[in-house]
C-alpha cells in the first residue's frame, strides 16, 4: 500500500508504467481514469478529444511515477 510521498517501483499487477485510456466520453471512461488514479498514476498530458461521427471519444495518457517529485 502506498502512502502519500511513497512511491513503488511498478505499478501493481504487471501494469506498464505509460498507458493511453480511451473510449467514449461516458461515466465509465471517467471511472477507468479515477481508477489508474487511486492506483496511484498520475496524469500525463491534456486528454486528446476527438468525434467519430457519431460519439466523443477521449484518449487520456498516464504514467506510474518512478521517484518522489523534488528527489
């Protein structure tokens, strides 16, 4: 478990350390975000929008942090 200012090496359940979310722009999209966040990724980037022609879809990058911010 982590706590704030701890970070561990990997994410947890052989996760990769950079992730691209995407899918429509719905309550679950914002679920799969929040949940990398508790997991403990950080955001990278500003979310990319785009239209297929019928949806909003959005693409959210996300990285495990390897160090303290500051170390």
């Amino acid at each position: 478990m982590r706590h704030r200012g701890q970070f561990t090496k990997q994410p947890p359940n052989d996760l990769p350390i950079y992730r691209v979310l995407t899918g429509p722009d719905d309550a679950a999209f914002c679920h799969r975000v929040s949940e990398a966040l508790a997991l403990g990724y950080e955001l990278y980037g500003s979310v990319a929008v785009t239209f297929d022609g019928q949806s909003v879809i959005l693409a959210q990058a996300i990285i495990w942090p390897r160090t303290k911010r500051g170390a």
